[in-house]
C-alpha cells in the first residue's frame, strides 16, 4: 500500500475536511522541506506552499513532497529512497511513523540524514513537536545500539547557513550551576552538524542552559547572549560574545558562568586554555585574560 493512502486515512481521523481555498490562499504559507543532496552526505531545504487547512491536509501536503522526485534531481526527498510509510498516526503532538523493513538497508549516514530531514520538516507544523519511528512496528536502534526515541529539531543542530552537512552523535560534559556557589558536570547526547565546530556546539549547549532532567542544576550564562564567534588554535579556544554575557543571570557569580564554559570546552582533549571575549575585548572585570580549567569550583550533588 503507497504511503500516501496512510496521511490519506490520517487526515479523515483527525479532523473533518473544510472546503478547499483558492490558489491564492494555498500559497500564502510557505514550508520548509529538507531534503538529501544527490551524494546522500547532507541535507538541504527548499520551500514549498502550505496549505492553510486542517493538519491532516497539512500533513498530506508535506509527505508528497517529502516523497516526491524533482524533474530536474536537484536533491533525493527522503521517502523516496525505497521504504514506505506502513502507518502514521499522532498522539498529543506526537507523530509517529512506521516504515517499512527496507528502511533497516540505509547506511548508516543516509539513515541519520533522514531522520533529521523528516523531523524537521514535520515539527515545523503547528500541533507537531515530535516525531517517532518504528519499523515493522517494532522499536529502531541507531547504529550504536542506543534505541532511537522521541526526536524534535533541537535534537539535530544546524549551522547558521542553508546546507546541513553529515550529523554526528556526539555526548559531551557540561557544566552548570548549583545554588551554592558551585558547578556539576552533567553529560548531554546530541546530533549536531560537522559543519559547526564541536566547541561552538558546547558554547551553544551551556547558553542553552541545563536540561531539566536534574532540577537542582542551574542555567549559568545569559540566554540572551549572542555567540559571535568561537574559534580555537594552538590549545587555546577563543570564545567571542556579545555583551549580554556580562548582564549575567540572579544568584549566579562571573566565576560560575567564566568556568562553566572554560571547564566544559577543556573536556575537549584539545583544548587546554579558554579566552573569554565581549565584542573582541577582554572585560575590564576579569582578573585573568585567559583561563584554565578549575576543578576547585566543581562539587558533585552528593557533595553539595
């Protein structure tokens, strides 16, 4: 059965059909397809009409251009790539997919490409914020073994220009805050693009803040501040910010946000030293120019 019959029933379960627009309403949204580039090495998007309907119309919409070849083969939409949607339904914003066995035939880099370009394509309609596989209703294990759950787009990170290049597993040691004055290192596990430099993910992760998932850590640098540039050259990784990380968070001291990311990007075996910048200068308040990993201001929670 074409893959398409099954958005087809999905549609009528979710809403009753309303009356179809005109073209001119059909155009007015706009959505972004990410699709894989001829060599299967990244994704890319283009833009496509949304219609302005029900999900159910909306999600149609999108899983024919996810599955539908170009004339010209600029790029290879990910449902075309020979396995089928066998069932998809959602659950309290969740979708969820079931293909077909031939997905377990993609390699290991294809797979992940996929992955990331139907789960952010998908997750940009609204009353989706994450999408779940399986295959043969069965659960689907990554190549490393880990099962393969819940995904949104924050779990693929992108460069800021339009080409995703290959995604990589990659789990790093961050630090946070605690109330005390200390920091705690908690491990973070995500798919980030290769063409972001590893210490430009970690910088982007500490601003982040924490998870959530351990409730007695604390976000340690303004989320408002902006990352102007990381780069890193001889062991030393130079850290650029805007002057939003000086505004700095309630209850939390110069020293725990400075080593939160000094101690984080020195887990990086490459990295030794960390110089902190604010629009390309050393601040006026910092005793040190450049910093060294601080052990001293690290506490485990059963030591707090």
């Amino acid at each position: 059965m074409k893959k398409n019959i099954f958005f087809a029933v999905l549609a009528v379960a979710l809403v009753s059909l309303s009356a179809c627009g005109s073209k001119q309403e059909y155009y007015e949204n706009t959505i972004q397809v990410y699709c894989l580039n001829q060599t299967e090495t990244s994704i890319e998007s283009h833009s496509e009409p949304l219609p302005e309907t029900s999900l159910g119309e909306q999600l149609k919409a999108v899983e024919e251009y996810l599955g539908t070849v170009p004339e010209k083969m600029q790029y290879k939409p990910p449902l075309s790539l020979g396995f089928n949607v066998q069932k998809a339904t959602i659950d309290e914003g969740k979708l969820l997919l079931d293909f077909s066995e031939e997905y377990l035939n993609l390699s290991k880099t294809t797979e992940v490409l996929v992955r990331a370009a139907l789960v952010r394509t998908f997750t940009q309609l609204e009353g989706i914020r994450f999408v779940g596989i399986t295959v043969n209703g069965e659960a689907y294990y990554d190549a490393a073994g880990e099962q393969v759950g819940l995904m949104n787009a924050d779990l693929f990170i992108n460069n800021d220009g339009n080409e995703i290049n290959t995604y990589e597993l990659t789990k790093v040691k961050l630090y946070f805050a605690t109330e005390e004055g200390k920091l705690v290192a908690a491990y973070r596990e995500k798919y980030y693009s290769t063409n972001t430099p590893l210490e430009r993910f970690i910088v982007d992760e500490i601003i982040s803040g924490p998870s959530g998932q351990i409730e007695e850590l604390k976000a340690t640098v303004n989320p408002e501040t902006k990352v102007i540039n990381v780069t890193s050259n001889d062991g030393i990784c130079y850290v650029n910010l805007d002057a939003a990380f000086l505004t700095g968070i309630d209850g939390i001291s110069m020293d725990q946000a400075v080593y939160s990311l000094v101690d984080s990007l020195t887990e990086l075996s490459y990295v030794k030293k960390v110089q902190i910048l604010v629009n390309g200068e050393v601040p006026v308040a910092f005793s040190n120019s450049v910093f060294e990993k601080n052990i001293d201001i690290v506490t485990t929670l059963d030591d707090k």
